[in-house]
C-alpha cells in the first residue's frame, strides 16, 4: 500500500537502458572479434549510395593479405550478397523483412554461420537506411557511414544522428561532382559542426579512385589489432 | 521507424519486472527519452499502443519524460544548449563539442495497482 495516500498503488524503479540488451549482445560480439582479433566495420548509409560498390573495392584491395567475410543487410533479396560472393569473400545473408536496420542478435547468429578465421576482416552492410541503423550497436570497431555526392553536401546536418555516431564517413561517387551542385568543402564543414572526431574519406568507388587512403587506414587498423 | 521495436523491448521490460516483482497489473510506464536519443515521441506512444494492443498491458499508459540536450566544449569547457546535434561552441566557436546529456532512452519506473487487497 502507498505510504502517502493510502491507495493501493506501488511505484517500482526500474532504471533499464531499452537498448540495453542489444548493448549486452553487441558487447559479446565485440568480445569475440577482439579475441579472434577481427576488424569488423558496420557499413551504414542511404539506399543508392554505393556502399556495396566500395565494399566490393575494399575487398579487393585487401583480399591478398587477409581473409575477409561479409553479413550482407537487405530487407529482401541477395543481389547484393551474390555480388559480393564473386569476389571470392565469404557472404551470410541476412534478410530484415520489414525491419529496418540489423541488431547485434542478428550479427551474433551470421557470425556463427560464418565463423571467420583469426586476423579477418568483417564488414556488416546495414539497410540502405540514413536513420535506424545509428542506434544500434552490432559490436563493430568503426562505424562507417558512406554517403554520395548525388545526396547532396547537406546531409550531415540533415541526418546528424547517423553521422553523430560514425567513426569514419567515405563521401563516394565524387567522379560525379562535376555535375551536382556539391561543394566538397561545405560537406566537411558540415561533417566537422556535427562530429569532430569523423575521418573523412573522398572516393570513386566505382572509378576505384582514391581508395588508398581508406585501404590503408584498414591496413594500419588490422595491424593493431 | 523503429519505434515499434524500442516500444516492444518497453513491454518486455515492463514484464520482466512486473513478475519479478508479482504484481498483476501495471497502470503507468515512466521512460526518459532524450531528445536526441533518436526517437519520436508521438510515433514511440502509438508504437507502444500497438505492441500492447491485446495483452494485459493494453490499459497501461506510457508516460514519455523528455530529456533536454546538453553539450560541453572540450576546449573552454562551457556547457550549452546544442541545436540538435550540430555541436559548435557558443563561446569559442570551437567543433570540438560533446553531447553529455539528451541521449537518454531508459524505462525508468512502473506504477502498479497491487490487485491482491
């Protein structure tokens, strides 16, 4: 009984984060891939924004010095994982249905199919998706956010939360700046307000250009590890 | 829209300690949400509706705490209120903020009517 009124109501403190088991989950991912010393990067940005095109090129780049696996997020549909598959990396699938983004549970349960040798490096493609996948923690070491020049220079500030969250963004398809209104420079300030601890990247994945710098940023984080 | 699934894991929490607790019937939900937490508050108050919409929980109320963001400059340590998330110092100019508070999204209590007087 309540001690003030009399009323039979009783009030419970509770104190639990709502993302706290996916937290829980994503720290035992983390724990697995620091133990078997993996790289993992969550690869998040909009639908179109070339994000399996630069995954495509980063595994080449890397493929002859470390073994590398991919968890590949789609609503529906594996055009993107039997993309990847060409390139001879090993591909799980995951298909979200009408989710929108992936959780460390889903990432827990591909990894296990999976089961990446020691030193690999894992990249999770997320939903094509600008907002859901920044709350969600899968385990990752860098948080990549891959957003194209046709977006246009305003959307870190558009969509700050994702870019808020990032470690890493890759501005991508800047073989085509000669035709959209974006100005290089004013999406890095953009990127500067919103998260000053952000490295930046400029590349044409689909070109291949200026890839080196990301290449080796992975070589350098692999070797830490 | 993942308000539905922050709104499911509201329940389940909110089941979790309602049996751990043995109590039967849950009137209120109190959760802090910060305001850049990522969350609509409108959209997380139909969501939680609809995850509850036949269970027992369907007459809970969800009571949305809002939590205003704070941000601190590394450089001259001044705290501020930030414009969402674009973190530039009012006082130095400098980028090199951090948010401190507004990220919140925790159940923070449940209100029972203990249905065994």
């Amino acid at each position: 009984m309540c001690e003030t009124c009399g009323c039979n109501q009783k009030e419970m403190v509770v104190a639990e984060d709502v993302l706290g088991k996916n937290n829980r989950m994503a720290a035992e991912n983390k724990a697995l891939f620091n133990s078997k010393k993996i790289l993992a990067l969550n690869m998040m940005g909009s639908p179109g924004s070339g994000k399996t095109t630069f995954i495509i090129r980063t595994i080449e780049a890397l493929k002859s010095e470390t073994d590398i696996y991919v968890i590949e997020g789609d609503q529906f549909g594996s055009l993107d994982s039997d993309r990847i598959s060409k390139t001879g990396a090993h591909v799980e699938q995951i298909n979200t249905g009408n989710g929108c983004h992936l959780d460390a549970m889903g990432v827990s349960n591909a990894v296990k199919k999976l089961n990446p040798s020691k030193n690999a490096l894992l990249i999770i493609e997320n939903v094509g998706n600008l907002v859901c996948p920044a709350l969600f923690n899968l385990g990752e070491h860098q948080r990549v956010v891959v957003f194209s020049v046709t977006e246009g220079d305003d959307k870190p500030i558009k969509y700050a939360p994702m870019f808020h969250e990032a470690t890493h963004c890759i501005i991508n398809k800047t073989d085509l700046m000669d035709f959209v209104p974006f100005d290089l420079n004013a999406a890095i300030r953009n990127l500067e307000k919103i998260n000053h601890k952000l490295q930046v990247f400029s590349v044409s994945a689909l070109k291949g250009t200026n890839m080196a710098a990301w290449i080796d940023s992975l070589k350098k984080a692999l070797g830490k590890l | 829209m993942h308000e539905l699934g922050i709104a499911m894991r509201i329940a389940e929490i909110t089941a979790e300690v309602a049996k751990r607790e043995g109590v039967r019937k849950v009137t209120e939900v109190n959760v802090d949400i910060g305001v850049l937490a990522g969350i609509v508050p409108d959209l997380l108050e139909s969501s939680f509706e609809m995850a509850t919409k036949d269970t027992w929980l369907e007459k809970t109320r969800l009571n949305i705490h809002l939590i205003p963001a704070t941000a601190m400059c590394l450089m001259c340590k001044k705290q501020f209120a930030p414009d969402g998330f674009l973190t530039v110092c009012p006082g130095c100019n400098a980028f090199e903020c951090e948010i401190v508070r507004g990220k919140e999204l925790s159940v923070k209590s449940l209100l029972s009517e203990d249905s065994r007087e």
